[in-house]
C-alpha cells in the first residue's frame, strides 16, 4: 500500500494481535472538518450500515455536547437517531429542514441541533451547504453520511483504498477483528429496527452514562464507562457485519416495523372522528348557533359556549334551541346577540327537560315554520294576480257609463264614424255636476292602474279638455310621454 494512502487509515494497533481493539478519546469533529473533501471518515455504502454507526455512537458515550455548548439537547440519544432513521432512507441525503420538521415532529430549532450533533460525531459531512435567497426558495443542504474512524477503531474494522487517485473518503472495509464481531452483530439488529418516537421528554435529559441499565430494552447500544468502546470477554462469532454481512432487503429496511407490529388504534375515535368531551360540545353548539341565527352573526364562539353551557352540557343541539326560541319568542331588534340568548335561555334545561319535550317544541317549531312558508306563498301570488290580472271595471254606475261611452266613442272612430251616442256627455258642466268625487276619484284610480301597465284607453278615449279635467294634468301628461315612448325603438312596454 502506497504511504499517502497509509497515513489516511486509522492508527495501527500498539499490539500486534489481530483481535485487541483500541481505547478511543472523546468523539468531536471541528466545524472545518465537517465537509467531504475534509472529513478523516469514509463514506456509508448504504443506510443500513450507517445506521450502524449512528447506534455504536449513541451507546458509546464518547459524545457530550454540553462539552462543546451550554445549550441544545444533553445527550446523543433516541431522538437523534430518529432523525437518523430519516436521513437514512434519503437518496441523495438532501433533507429540508421543513421535511424533518413533519417527519419527526421536533420543531424546527431542535432538528438544527441534531444535525449539529451528526455533525460534530463525524457521521454527516457537507457535500453543499443550503442557501437562502430574498425573494426565492430556500435550498436545502446536501450531506453525506459518513463513518467516523473511531467506529473502524473501536471495532477492529479493516479498511483499504482500492484507487489510489480517489479519494480518501472512498475507502472499503477488508476485515474486521474477532473481539469486534459480536457487538457488529448487536448493531446490526439495532440498525434493522426502527426507533419510535418516546413516550416522555425525560429520556432527553438523562445523560449518556445513565442510558447503560436501559441497553437491552432501548434502542442503543450501551457500552460501559470504565471500558469504553471496547469489548471485553468477547468470544468469536461467526457472522461478520463488516465485510461480508448479508444484508436484509430493502423493503424491510424501509418503514423499519415488522409484520408481527400492529399498530394501536386509539380509544378516543369512534367511526373515524374524534369523540368530543365537555368543552368540545359547548363550543360546537356555540359554532353552529352564530352560524344559523342571523342576530348572533359576529358573536364570539368562546362567549356564546359560556352562554349555551348548561344547554349543551343536557345534550341539547341546534335544533333543539332553535325550538325553544320559538317557544319563548324572538326580538325584532337585536342590540347585544349573547346578552339576549343568555335572557332566552335562562331554565331552558328544566322546562324541556326530557327528550319527548324538546322533541314536541321541535314539531311546534316546525308547524310553525310551515305556516309562514305557506302565508308567504299565498302573499306572493295575492300581489302577483293584483298587478298582473284583467282590469277590474269601477263600481260607480255614473262612471261605468262614462266609460262605456267612451270605449263606444273609439270603437266608432275606429270603424270611420263620427262620435254617435255621447249626448249626455257633451256638455262637460252637465258632466261634472252629475258625477260626484267619488266616482271621479274611482275613475282616476282606473286611469293610473292602465297607466302603471303602459295603457292609455281610458284617458284617450275622451277628448283632451274633457280627459284634463276629469284625470288632471299629471296623469295626462304621464299618458303623453308614454304615447312617445311606444313610438321609439329603444323602449318596450309590457307585463312583468
């Protein structure tokens, strides 16, 4: 082996027996030994035997980041490796920080940290380092999952460099040590497992030291202070992870659960939805009601669930208030929405209080609803058959036959005759003295009915003197500009 090529492995052993492994120093990688082109380890092949060195970190206890910071998490513990696990199955390893945000559920300062912690144990180095533009999209970094030669060290693990012109980073595991066999093993299980999300936030604070009694139930390897990373009494397996490890297909390693783990369904969904408890109720009630009456539109929800609590707390729904709001009566005018919703249900749940009560106002209410639906119809069609109906003849005999003798005057003008018939009206004094206000009154309503039509018979079936006195200049004037208007293109007459 070439001597550069030499000076990048690891230190030889100070013995020369093949199966002693080397007391390692605190693990801590400097922040300009955190990039590829930098970084003294070798690249992972795959995540599975990264995750290999992500446990052997964790149990080590060679990592203290409070060593390092006075802030941040305590630990190299569970919840790194979860982030881990996602880093894991990212091909290339670009992960945003938003992405791990919703994978994880860490918020966004802890994910930070714990990529920090990767960092400085040597297991992920800069390939590029993200960047933010004003006024475009963040980009992501883009890391390089790295095995720290402490792991190949404290393990035993042999590595060459095939190229001599690549680079250091690409060197490939040859061997491994006997002593080092049986806990690659145990990493290997841990590898292939998926580590949850913990039950409390305790396991974050407890230092490194305090995770050894935990290692056969948690999801880390332990490794005892006095002899760190080196494991004594270890008898020969024979498996071997590091070189010749068979690895288990990729579908499993994927989602890290196993076919016998059935995930709990929750007590607290019934047919999907989430069962709602007290305050749940009042403040659905609430939402419904300033929803559905229009004089508590803009109400506050909070303050309309204090208001409706003894309610909702019976089990009432909106229908059931709505009932009893019929029952009490509603205001016309509403100043203050929750103050009179309070005043309307003060007792509510002790009169209607059974479902049969409240079942009863509900059909009251509804009957009532019915009734004002068909008053509402029978309104509309009174008022429709009111201007669109036949013209009602007027009631006054007097003014029946000025009528009579004006539609006959017309009639003849029309067949070429001159005006027959129209003795007892030539005289218009004679006229105004036999009919009396009242038909005259009578007659002019007629008149404005034909005119609110677009009609003008009655009025010009007399003569203009006569027609101005009886109907006045308004209604005159009004008949003109209607003859104007039919006789212009731009305006149409007719019934609505």
């Amino acid at each position: 082996m070439a001597a550069p090529t030499a000076a990048l492995l690891p230190a030889p052993r100070p013995s020369g027996d093949d199966n002693a492994i080397s007391v390692l120093p605190t693990l801590h990688v400097q922040e300009a030994s955190q990039w590829l082109t930098t970084s003294t380890g070798r690249v992972a092949l795959d995540g599975y035997s990264w995750m290999q060195a992500v446990h052997w970190v964790a149990g080590s206890g060679l990592y203290e980041p409070r060593r390092h910071r006075s802030h941040g998490p305590r630990a190299f513990g569970p919840t790194t490796v979860r982030v881990a696990q996602e880093l894991a199955q990212l091909s290339p390893c670009r992960p945003g920080i938003d992405y791990l945000v919703r994978r994880t559920g860490l918020s966004e300062r802890s994910v930070e940290y714990h990529l920090g912690m990767l960092r400085e144990t040597g297991l992920l180095a800069w390939i590029g380092k993200g960047t933010r533009v004003s006024g475009g999209p963040a980009q992501a970094s883009e890391f390089a999952r790295m095995i720290p030669v402490e792991f190949d060290a404290a393990l035993g693990i042999r590595t060459v460099q095939r190229d001599e012109d690549a680079p250091a980073y690409t060197r490939a595991v040859s061997g491994i040590a006997e002593a080092g066999r049986e806990l690659m093993a145990k990493l290997a299980k841990k590898a292939a497992r998926k580590v949850g999300k913990p039950r409390s936030n305790a396991s974050s604070k407890v230092p490194a030291k305090a995770s050894a009694g935990g290692a056969e139930q948690g999801v880390v390897t332990a490794v005892s202070d006095e002899v760190r990373c080196t494991p004594m009494q270890v008898g020969a397996s024979a498996s071997s992870a590091a070189g010749d490890t068979s690895f288990p297909p990729e579908s499993k390693l994927a989602s890290g659960v196993s076919k016998s783990s059935n995930p709990k369904k929750s007590k607290a969904k019934a047919g999907g939805l989430r069962r709602l408890n007290v305050v749940g109720r009042r403040f659905q009630l609430a939402r419904e009601l300033t929803q559905e009456l229009d004089w508590l539109r803009g109400c506050s929800v909070p303050r309309i669930a204090w208001v409706a609590r003894d309610v909702a707390d019976a089990g009432w729904t909106v229908t059931d208030v709505r009932a009893w709001l019929h029952l009490r009566g509603e205001a016309a005018r509403v100043r203050r929405g929750s103050g009179l919703l309070a005043a309307l249900l003060a007792g509510a749940e002790t009169v209607l209080d059974t479902p049969q009560k409240r079942a009863d106002a509900i059909e009251q209410w509804r009957g009532a609803q019915e009734a004002a639906r068909r008053h509402r119809i029978q309104q509309v069609r009174a008022r429709t058959e009111r201007y669109e109906g036949a013209w009602d003849a007027p009631t006054s005999r007097a003014v029946r036959s000025e009528v009579e003798a004006a539609f006959a005057q017309v009639r003849d003008a029309a067949n070429g005759g001159r005006r027959q018939g129209l003795g007892h009206v030539a005289d218009d004094h004679a006229l105004a003295v036999e009919t009396s206000e009242q038909e005259l009154a009578e007659l002019r309503a007629a008149a404005a009915g034909e005119l609110m039509r677009g009609e003008t018979t009655l009025i010009r079936s007399m003569d203009p003197e006569m027609s101005l006195r009886i109907f006045g200049e308004r209604l005159v004037r009004r008949a003109d500009q209607l003859e104007d208007g039919s006789r212009s293109s731009l305006m149409t007459y007719g019934h609505r």
